[in-house]
C-alpha cells in the first residue's frame, strides 16, 4: 500500500502514500504530493494533527486520500474527500493550524456554522473545538506548527502585529494569487522531503512556506471574519452535544439528552445542527449509530452470528431496514463488513 520514502537527515517523515498504478492526485499547485487510494475507513484512521471524530454522511462518490510529511517543528498535511461527511475534533494543544480549501471545491464546505468560499482558509489556536460538515468530493491542505515558531517568524519579518493568530479561530479570505504561492510552496517543501534535499535547501523551504504563508494572512486586502457572539454561542451548543454524544457508546441516546447537555431546547438544537452540521440532531444520532456499528463490526468480529448482537448493542432493533440503511450509505451490507474485514486480517 505505502512507497517507502527516505527521508533527509534529521528529518523525520510520515510514510507517503501512492496509487498502485503510480497516478498522482490533484491539490491545487500541490500536484507533486503522492497520495493513495483509500476507504474512508482507512482515511479516518490516517489523518494526523487532531483528535477527530468522522461520520461519512452520505456514498462515497470517489476514493480518499491523505499524505502527510514534516519538516522539523512542521507538519503538512494534503488530503482529499471522496464524499460528505462530518468532522468534530479538537486540534493539538502545542501547535497552530491553518486549513486550506482546494481553490476549486465545487460542493458546500460548513466550517463552525459558516459556510467557506474557495478562497477560505481557517486558522486553529492550540486546543480549539472545531467543526467541519462538507457534502460531495472535496480537497485540502493543512499546516501545522508550534506556537513560537510563527510568533518568531512573524517578528522577524516585521509581522509582530499577527500575535492575534494564537488567541481565537477565525476565517481568513485571501487573494488567490497569494494562495497559489502558498499551495505552490507547500508542494515544494513536501518534494525536497521526498527528494532527500541538504538542509540548506530545507531551512530555504521554511522559508519560502513560512513567508508565503504569514503573506497570505497578513494582505492588506484580505479579510479576516471573527467568530460573532451569536456564532460563539451555536458552536458551543453543538460542541456540548457532542462532547455528550462522544463520551457514550450508545446507551439510547436521544435529541432529548443532546438538547439537555447542551443547556437548549430542543427546537434550538434542530436549527443549531442544520446551521452547523447540514443535517438535523435525528439525522445526526442514525448516522452515529450507523458508523459506530461500521467500527464495531470492522473490529475483531470471529463469527457472522456475532452481527446482530453488535447492532443490537447499538439500539438496533429493526435488523433488515438498518441492513439495507448500511447498504445504501456503505455500499455494503453488515454481513459483508465482517467477512471483508476477517479476510483482510488473515492476509
């Protein structure tokens, strides 16, 4: 599955991935980043630089894909999205994020309740709850970093001014021109990696990324959109329900019990989780019990007899609908779950 790369001296490096049939997918001016073909399976398990939770929301449409290379204190990360989905997860606690959307994302991306333009870009403190909700095929980029780092470039650049980044998430619209450069920059340190370039040429590479970077945030025409008082408020009631849904296996979960945690009515809660997540708090709750059964039963799951004791441990009690449910949104049924993943455990 993996090509083995060599890294650099000192540098440490994820494994990079590629199709069996050598093609490279497409990122922008990224187009020199290996990916590989996935399930969304084997993508959420993949992406790095978060603690997240996935729910594959509707059919895959097209394979996943994710690579991922570091480049000292530095981590890039390239993936894209074979189908909708939602993402809930808390990104690191030592490191800023910024995330980038393909220039020519062509279906609707929510990120905390806005919905992004292609020319978005979000921007993670250490720590921040976040939330994605995206519908159909979608690519992006992610840059990773400790804290110092960018506050020691940004000063020497004479940036001071960009101390704001580390305190609060936001959205920043930027010139395409500048995003080009910084995706084409990023591209160019992900190949040194691979190429096994000499640290000089890796220290002009931070260079270039940082600067093309910190250029993309700091444009005097670009526009900065902080979170509203309003918008604070319908994050953090989704955040609370899912916190609350997180920390439960199923135990019957109901909009009633997502509604209390997060200290709303129930009808606030309908319309904070469309606004947020695309989809209502019922939709919500069939699509976890959906994927936490998919998990289940990717586990260690010895005989088929076993099948419906999982569901049943998920509140399933209409085995034959939530079978073809399964179906519709994994292209398989549970039965074919668990005869896949042992075949795959004993090759």
């Amino acid at each position: 599955m993996f090509k083995d790369v060599q890294a650099a001296p000192g540098i440490k490096m994820k494994p990079v991935c590629r199709k069996p049939n050598g093609r490279i997918f497409p990122l922008g001016a990224a187009s020199d980043v290996p990916l590989h073909s996935l399930s969304f399976d084997e993508y959420s398990e993949t992406v790095i630089g978060a603690t997240v939770n996935f729910l594959l929301t509707g059919p895959s449409q097209a394979p996943w894909s994710v690579g991922h290379c570091k480049l000292g204190a530095i981590v890039l990360q390239f993936g894209v999205e074979g189908g909708s989905k939602i993402l809930h997860g808390i990104s690191r606690s030592d490191a800023l994020t910024f995330i980038f959307q393909d220039e020519k994302i062509a279906d609707r991306v929510i990120f905390d309740g806005q919905i992004l333009q292609p020319q978005d870009f979000v921007v993670l403190p250490p720590g921040s709850d976040f939330t994605f909700a995206s519908r159909g095929i979608h690519r992006w980029m992610s840059i990773s970093m400790p804290v110092g780092l960018f506050e020691t470039f940004a000063i020497e650049t004479g940036r001071k001014h960009l101390a704001w980044v580390e305190k609060e998430k936001c959205v920043i619209s930027s010139p395409e021109q500048l995003l080009r450069c910084l995706s084409a920059a990023a591209a160019s340190t992900a190949v040194l990696i691979r190429e096994e370039q000499t640290p000089t040429l890796h220290g002009f590479s931070i260079a270039r990324l940082l600067n093309a970077l910190i250029a993309a945030i700091a444009d005097l025409d670009n526009e900065m959109c902080l979170p509203t008082e309003k918008s604070r408020l319908s994050s953090d009631t989704v955040t609370k329900a899912l916190r609350y849904a997180r920390g439960r296996k199923w135990e019957g979960l109901q909009v009633a019990d997502l509604a209390l945690a997060a200290d709303v009515t129930s009808r606030t809660l309908l319309r904070t989780f469309r606004q947020q997540l695309g989809v209502g708090p019922a939709s919500y709750l069939k699509l976890r019990q959906l994927n936490m059964v998919r998990r289940a039963l990717r586990g260690k799951c010895e005989s088929s007899g076993k099948v419906t004791n999982i569901m049943s441990e998920h509140g399933v009690t209409e085995f034959g609908r939530f079978a073809s449910e399964y179906k519709a949104l994994f292209g398989e049924r549970p039965s074919e779950t668990v005869a896949r993943s042992r075949s795959q455990r004993v090759g």
